[in-house]
C-alpha cells in the first residue's frame, strides 16, 4: 500500500470516529498506569481534555460501575471492568473462560484444600477473574479482581513468560518492583527466569510477592497451543517442603485439563 492511499484510509477512518469515545477510552488508558486512581485535576493536566468534559466522562463511567471515585475524590477503575474482562475469551458453548475452569478449580481446592486461580493477562498485569477457596484451617483467601504484577508470582511469570518479546520489554521499561527480598528485579535474572518457565511448563513463587505465601502455576492453551490463561495454587510457605511435589502435579494435571476443554 502506497503513502498516499495510508493517508487516505487513516483520514477515512478518523471520520467515523466519536470524539467522545475517544476521550473516554484515553482517560481509561490513564487510570490503567495509575492503581492508586487520580483526582479530576490530574486527568485534565494529563490528558489535555477540559475539566467539564473530563467531569461528564466520569460521572457517566462512575453510574455505569466501569469506574469508582473513592473517599479522597480519587477516581479508580470499577468492577464492571472485572466482568468484561472475563468474557474477552470465550470457549465452547459461548460460556466464558472463568466459568469454564470453575469446575476444574473446584476439582484442584478439593485435592489440594488450598485456594485455586485462574489468572489471565490484563491491562500489562495478571488479573485474577476466578478463585476457589480451600478448606485448610490456614487456606488463604482469594482475592477475585485484583491486578498482580507479572515479574512475581507464579500465574504472573507463566502470563509473563508467554508474552512476545515486544510486549515483555514494554512491561520491563516500566521498572520491576520489589516486594520482599526474593522478588526478582534483575533483567537478566528474570528473563532466564521466564525462559525456564517456558521450557519446564509450569512457574513457581518462592516468596517475591508475599514472603510468606508459595504458589505454583500452570498455563492454559486454546487450540493453537497458545497460552491464554494460568492455573495456580497458593499456600503459606511451611507448606511447600511437606506439599510442593503433590500440589505442583495436581496444578499441571488440572491445566492440562482444562485446555483440552478450551482447544478441544
């Protein structure tokens, strides 16, 4: 395609577009970079879009749940994101992903009676959009909704680790940071960290994200073998010694599982 007709599609396509989505979608983009959430002045000094305009956008997002001001008037992103997000794929039967793998979480918690997840890449992190509980007296507490970065964390490095080498540097340019004195900050570390997650099959944590949780993660592959999804298993760390072998098998099995629900 030559420059000019580039130039022509790119006009064409800018004519049928709505401004107002447009801001929206940028002031979405801003609150995906920043967790903590951001005050209405903050949006306007960002993105350029008049206060009034930025004031509507919100109030609509707000009455709709996709965002949520909180108490100091700092805006976050809502929950009805949480809801999209686990539909993005989609299985046999319509049904989507998160509720495609309950069973098999359901099946992996009784096995282990530890808390069970399905993680899957969203907005540069590991989102966590289906959780089951254990039984233990000491199981930890699944947390459906929220963001873990992809350099800690088992489910994280297996989503990390799967990424195409652009997108991984993109997340590294960010900066990687520390949580406890096992998370991994060092480049070269973590990219050979990554490269043997690729060729084990499965990721374990050793404490970089909570020094006193483990966990072990396996991928989910739809039917071209890519990697949509992690199943992971996580248990305070006096656990692993007495556990680890017997919980990394029933994670793999569990994954292997329900990829073959999910490619057929």
């Amino acid at each position: 395609m030559d420059v000019v007709k580039q130039g022509q599609d790119r006009r064409l396509s800018d004519n049928h577009r709505v401004p107002a989505i447009d801001r929206m979608v940028e002031i979405l983009g801003l609150l995906e970079r920043h967790e903590e959430g951001l005050s209405i002045q903050e949006f306007v000094t960002a993105s350029g879009v008049p206060r009034s305009t930025v004031y509507r956008i919100l109030n609509s997002l707000e009455s709709h749940a996709v965002v949520r001001r909180e108490a100091k008037g700092r805006y976050v992103l809502g929950t009805r994101l949480l809801g999209l997000a686990m539909r993005v794929r989609r299985g046999p039967g319509n049904e989507d992903l998160a509720a495609l793998a309950r069973p098999h979480l359901r099946r992996l918690s009784a096995r282990t009676h530890e808390v069970s997840k399905l993680s899957v890449l969203n907005a540069g992190a590991a989102l966590c959009v289906e959780a089951v509980p254990g039984n233990s007296a000491y199981s930890l507490a699944p947390l459906v909704g929220r963001h873990y970065p992809l350099h800690a964390g088992a489910a994280s490095k297996v989503l990390f680790a799967a990424m195409e080498q652009r997108g991984r540097a993109a997340v590294l340019e960010r900066g990687l940071q520390i949580f406890t004195p096992r998370t991994i900050t060092n480049v070269d570390k973590l990219e050979a960290e990554l490269a043997r997650v690729r060729r084990n099959g499965w990721a374990e944590d050793r404490g970089e994200f909570s020094i006193s949780v483990r966990a072990l993660a396996a991928p989910v592959r739809d039917e071209s073998g890519a990697v949509i999804a992690a199943v992971s298993l996580a248990y305070l760390a006096e656990l692993h010694e007495r556990q680890g072998n017997g919980f990394l098998q029933a994670v793999i099995e569990t994954a292997e599982a329900f990829s073959g629900e999910v490619g057929g």
